[in-house]
C-alpha cells in the first residue's frame, strides 16, 4: 500500500479511494499466501514450511476471508466504475490484463506447487516476474483506475516508464536476495536460482549490484527528467544506497527473520522517502 501511495504521488496524481487499497491489500496476500498452502514437512529445515504446516487450519480460514474480502471489494468497484471500465481505451485494457496474466504465468496452474511449466520454476526468471507484476501493481495501476475512475485518459509519458523500471529493478533485487534464505531447499529441488546457479558472491557482485545500479541510474535520469530538487534526489537516493548496503551484508548467510526484516524494511523505506520527497520537495 505505502509503495502505491509513493508511485501515486510521484507521478502527481491523487490518491485512490479506499476500497481500491482494500481490494489491492486483499488480493496481494491472497496470490502471495497461494503458494505456501501445499507446503509439506518433508524438509524439516526449512522453518517456514513447518511452520505453514502447523497452522494450515488458520491460513485456510485466512485464505477463505481474504478472498470473501476481494470479491466484495472487487465487486464494490466494478458497481462504482464498470461503466467507465468498459469504456476505457485498449491501452488501459492492456495495461489492466499484462500484469494478472504475468502473475498466473508465474504459478502455471491454480494448485499450489502443481505445475511444471509454472515461471515459477525457472530460477533465473522468477525474480524478474514478481518484480514485473509488483512493480505494475504499486506503479501502473494506482493511476491506471485513478483515471478511470476520473473520466480521463491514460497516457503515460517518459516519466511513467522511467519510473515503472526503477520499481522493477529495486523489487527484482528484492526477490533476488530473498532466494538467498532457501538455497538449501532450491538446490535440493534443481531450482537454479542465481545463487544456486553461480554462487553468493557472483551472485551479489554481478547481478544484484549491477542490477541496482541499473535502477538508480534510471531514478537520476527521471530525476534530470522532471527537474527534481536536489533534496528530492537525496530522499529518494537512500534506499538504492540501504539496497546496496544490505546486499554486501549478505555474503554470510543470515537468519530467515534477518531476509525477512531487512527486505519488507526496504520497501518501507523506499516508499516513505518517495512519498516525503514528493509531499515536501
């Protein structure tokens, strides 16, 4: 929600009602929650599995509200604003399809772990799918149903692409450090992931900080772009450095809760320094 907030502000339009967040909020956790429910104990080291175990009664009910909550948000919205949708241009209707099919391709099937031919089970490309499915839900959407939902058209300029890259290569970088806590369970299953396929240090030196180099040249060049003032630049500069930071921390291995604070504490964080930097500069 709070990267939503971010891009929504960023790229100067005004915030969405609060059934859209509802509905986002719901049906994040819901895909995302997807994939853990045929999750087996048959390796026992792997202290989510176990833990997705223990309580499956309770994330079955979880599961089951969450998507009571997206329909009836989802319905709200299409009561309030079908009209308009049906109305909008093929490049809104483009924009509203590529980033569900992205994520469908990315589980293969509607069973958990039930498909071979899932993105999800191509190592080197599963980052980038979440990045790109993210980065168009907290970046394209928040103003695609903006203007749908004020009558206007959307016609996304430099800056908007500009931006949806810089996402895409901070929560690219994300996922691909976020592979670094199951490397064991990966290489047992053949999963070549990056650090699987080359190794922590390779993995850190010639993906992840080249990629994010990749991302903040993007931010500087936007920022050039749009005349952004120098404090503005600063603000929005700290979690590319914290991102870089972090990543070097990692060539020892660290604890899931360590991945786990540390990589939801960047999205924080890049989302309040977005939003400060386009409220106050």
């Amino acid at each position: 929600m709070a990267l939503s907030i971010e891009a929504s502000l960023q790229q100067g339009y005004g915030l969405n009602n609060f059934t859209y967040y509802l509905f986002v909020f719901a049906a994040t956790v819901l895909y995302y929650t997807h994939a853990y429910m045929a999750e087996s104990i048959t390796n026992s080291s792997n202290r989510r599995s176990i833990w997705y175990v223990r309580n499956h009664q309770a994330m079955r009910v979880s599961q089951l509200s969450l998507t009571a909550i997206s329909f009836i948000s989802g319905g709200i919205l299409l009561y309030e604003f079908g009209s308009r949708m049906v109305a909008a241009s093929f490049l809104q209707w483009v924009a509203i399809g590529i980033f569900p099919v992205a994520a469908a391709l990315y589980y293969g099937s509607a069973a958990p772990l039930n498909s071979s031919h899932s993105l999800r089970n191509n190592g080197w490309l599963k980052p980038f799918v979440i990045g790109f499915v993210w980065a168009g839900t907290v970046t394209v959407y928040p103003v695609l149903f903006k203007s749908i939902e004020d009558g206007l058209p959307y016609a996304p300029k430099l800056f908007n692409v500009l931006l949806f890259i810089k996402n895409l290569m901070f929560i690219t970088v994300l996922c691909i450090m976020f592979d670094f806590k199951d490397y064991v369970a990966d290489h047992n299953k053949q999963l070549k992931t990056f650090v699987v396929q080359i190794g922590l240090r390779k993995t850190i030196f010639y993906i992840i900080l080249p990629l994010s180099v990749v991302g903040l040249g993007t931010f500087l060049s936007y920022a050039y772009y749009m005349h952004f003032p120098f404090p503005r630049i600063v603000l929005n500069t700290i979690p590319f450095i914290l991102l870089i930071m972090v990543a070097l921390s990692m060539q020892r291995r660290k604890s899931i809760l360590y991945y786990l604070a540390i990589i939801d504490g960047l999205m924080l964080v890049k989302a309040l320094c977005g939003t400060i930097g386009a409220l106050y500069f």
